[in-house]
C-alpha cells in the first residue's frame, strides 16, 4: 500500500480564542496570501490552498489519526 504524504502550514491558536479574532486572522492571512507578490513567492514550493478554521481542524484530525495508525502498525518506539 502506497501512502500518500502532503506538508501543509497553518496557524494555530490557543483554545479558547474568540472566534471573532480567529475569523480576523483567517481573513488577513487569506488576503495576504492573494496578493500577487506573495503568490510569486510562493509559486515555487506549490500553490497555497486556504481553507477556513473548520476545515483545517479537520485536516489536522485526520493527519492526526492518519499517521497514529502508520506509527502503530509500523510499531514505532519512543525511548
């Protein structure tokens, strides 16, 4: 079975952030991310896809249990 392996870079915040403040960041960063001169810079290491806070918690759930289950199978060992 072949696994297939995608980086990605987010933001995260503390817990109990107020929404309203995780919306603002999420719209900057978006915004930023759209200007021309960002997009050239980061043309090189792939194009950015944005998603909201929702998706990027579901994102992060299933890496997380994604790759729980490799090291168990694989019988990984922290010493």
């Amino acid at each position: 079975m072949i696994e297939v392996y995608n980086t990605w870079t987010g933001v995260l915040v503390a817990a109990r952030t107020p929404q309203r403040i995780i919306a603002r960041l999420n719209a900057e960063i978006t915004r930023i991310l759209d200007l021309p001169d960002m997009r050239a810079r980061l043309a090189t290491g792939g194009a950015p896809v944005q998603t909201g806070p929702k998706a990027f918690a579901a994102l992060l759930k299933a890496d997380t249990e994604k790759w729980a289950r490799i090291v168990k199978e694989a019988g990984v060992k922290v010493e």
